[in-house]
C-alpha cells in the first residue's frame, strides 16, 4: 500500500484486495485521462479520479496495442491552484518506476527544492531534455501524514515592510552570491553568523516557536520530503464520499513559498485557523506547466 493514501482519505485501505477494488473504480469512472505515445505500439497514460476537492488518486500505466491497460503503479495527490515559482525546473526519470522526479532553485528557501511530478504526460508531450533545465510554471502541494497547528507570531505593519526588505535584499545577495560575487559570499556569511548569536542569546529567555517563524528542512532520506512550518493563509475540510474520512486542505506560507497540503484529520493535532502555523512534514508534489519546445 502507497503510505501516503491516508492522507488523502484512504486509511481503511489495508489489503491487496481493497487496493484492486478501489483501482477498478478509478479505472471505472477517472475525471480525467491523458496519453502520450511511447512508441508504435505502447501509449503511456495516466488515469486520475478526484475524491474530494484538488484531491484523490492517479493510475500510472502503459496500453498495449491490443487495448489492454498494464498498472505501473499509482499515487495519491494534492493539486494547487496557485503558481508558486516561475523558475526553470530540472527532471529526471525515477530508477525504480516510470515516475519522474523535479527539481527547482529557488532563491527563497536557498536551496534546491525536489519534488515528485504529478503530470508526467504533459512533460512527454513537452519534449524536454531530460536533466537540462527548462521553462515552467511550477504549482507545489504536499501530503502529510502528521502534524500540528501551532500560535502564529503577531506583527504590525512596520514589522511585516522591514521583513519583506530584508527577504528581498537577502534574495538579491544569494543571487549574486551563486554567480561568485565574493562580496555577496561575505555578506551573507556575516548575515548568518550575526543570526546565530541572536538567537543563542534570544533561545535563553523566549520559545523556539516564538523566534523560528517558518522553515524548510529536508527531512529523512527521501529527496522529496521535508520538515516545514509555515503560517496557513486559508483552509479547508472536506470529506472524501469512499471511505466517509474527513481531510483538512491546507494553503501554507513557508518561507514565501505557498504550499498546499492535505492531511487526514485524524492526524492533525490542533485546530486550524488562519494566521496560525501548520508544522509537520510533507511529501512534495509539483505540478509543471511547461513551455512547449
């Protein structure tokens, strides 16, 4: 069973047997199919059902000429309506399955962001160079399976106009810094260690919560999960009809970067609420729209 189906609803799902019946159902009645062709007799297709809104389960698979579907395998997802970056990504081909992987530098966590491609045929259909980075307009989301909501941190106006400076200043120093200006090295070496002792002096009398704001660390060994906190801009329950399971869809500001994750209520701790912080970690999922070559 794929770990991430309880986030999505799917808990109840234990045996083959379940996953089979629940398989023939996607396959019964998908919202919608897209293919790409392989080749003069494969026709590589992906089949996906929603279950709740901007959540439920995509079929991975091959057609044969003779009409017959073979199941590669299947996914769970969250899809966002939001378009979170508009920087080249970079994707590569999964050594296990005929999943691809993306990849994306974004100045505004500082490093590179991995996430798993929930449109695989439209990235076939794009003719992109695999491992060579190309145009996108790129859409983030994430399933958890745990976390909690945390009391967000109180700022004026004034506080909130200083923060966006200094995020945009640092930007521009991180740039320059990936292009070798030495100056912008320093300066940001300065930045951090100035930070450091800032907070070893604050951790002594205040809260950890109270000081880190939001964060993004990768977590574990997969590339594509990550430990965050980010303040929820807005959110949601639903209820998936198949298994009468209720979901909490969540849009998180982290680091800048909005994100939109799903998680079984059973496995959120705490009430959501706008302007306060979802902390837990993800499984990230990107949605491209690529730039035709």
């Amino acid at each position: 069973m794929h770990r991430f189906l309880r986030a999505v609803g799917f808990s109840s799902i234990k045996t083959r047997h379940e996953l089979d019946k629940l398989v023939g159902v996607i396959m019964d009645q998908p919202n919608l199919t897209k293919k790409a062709s392989l080749g003069s007799e494969n026709i590589y297709t992906e089949i996906t059902k929603e279950f709740a809104p901007h959540t439920g389960i995509t079929l991975r698979g091959e057609y044969d000429k003779l009409g017959f579907f073979y199941l590669e395998h299947y996914f769970p997802y969250c899809e966002s309506m939001l378009i979170t970056s508009h920087e080249d990504i970079t994707v590569n081909k999964r050594v296990d399955t005929s999943a691809f992987t993306g990849m994306c530098d974004d100045l505004r966590i500082g490093i590179s962001m991995i996430f798993y491609l929930q449109n695989a045929v439209d990235y076939i259909h794009a003719g992109c160079p695999e491992n060579t980075p190309c145009k996108a307009k790129l859409s983030l989301s994430g399933l958890s399976l745990g976390g909690c909501i945390l009391l967000g941190i109180a700022q004026d106006n004034e506080s909130q106009e200083k923060k966006s400076l200094k995020t945009h200043m640092r930007n521009q120093l991180v740039a320059k810094a990936k292009n070798g200006d030495q100056e912008a090295i320093d300066s940001l070496t300065i930045d951090e260690i100035d930070l450091s002792t800032r907070i070893n002096r604050r951790i002594l009398s205040e809260d950890l919560y109270s000081i880190v704001e939001t964060s993004f660390i990768p977590y574990g060994s997969e590339s594509d999960n990550y430990s965050i906190i980010g303040t929820i801009l807005n959110w949601n329950k639903a209820n998936n009809p198949y298994t009468n399971e209720d979901i909490y869809e969540l849009l998180v500001n982290c680091n800048d970067i909005v994100i939109n994750i799903c998680i079984n209520s059973k496995d959120l701790i705490g009430e959501p609420m706008t302007g306060r912080r979802f902390k837990g970690t993800i499984w990230m999922q990107g949605h491209a729209g690529f730039v035709h070559i």
